[in-house]
C-alpha cells in the first residue's frame, strides 16, 4: 500500500512538472515573439531614417536643418562608385 502512494505521488509530482515547463515555455515563447516583433520595428524605423539621411545628403531627416560638413554624425557611410 504504502509503494502504491508513492508511486502515485511520483507520477503526480511528474506531471505537475511536465505541465508547468509545458506553461512555462509556451510564455517564454509569446515573450520572445513579442520581442523579436518590436526589434524588426525598430530595424525598419532605423532603416528609413538611414535612408532619409542618405537621400538629403547634408540635411537632418528630422528638422531639415543643414548638416554641419565637420559634424561626425552626418558623414556619409556609403562609399561611392
């Protein structure tokens, strides 16, 4: 008898543990996704703005306000032809 409530309380603990990694990932998982979500927004957002600034070739995307010809932040990174 007494082996007998043992083993149950083994299978009961088993799939008590099964269940909650089961929950656990599926959680982590929606986390995950909702992250990478955000990150690809943030990529396509940094990507139009790097295109902006390319196209006015000197001038802020935001303001339009000239860019300074000494201003690091506004040094073209592509290499022409």
């Amino acid at each position: 008898m007494v082996t007998l409530t043992v083993a149950g309380a083994i299978l009961l603990i088993g799939f008590g543990a099964m269940l909650g990694a089961f929950w656990t990932g599926r959680i982590l998982q929606q986390r995950l996704a909702h992250q990478a979500d955000q990150q690809a927004q943030e990529r396509r957002m940094l990507a139009k703005e790097w295109a902006a600034i390319h196209r006015r070739h000197g001038r802020c995307p935001r303001c339009t306000a000239p860019a300074s010809e000494h201003d690091r932040h506004f040094v073209s990174t592509v290499v022409p032809d």
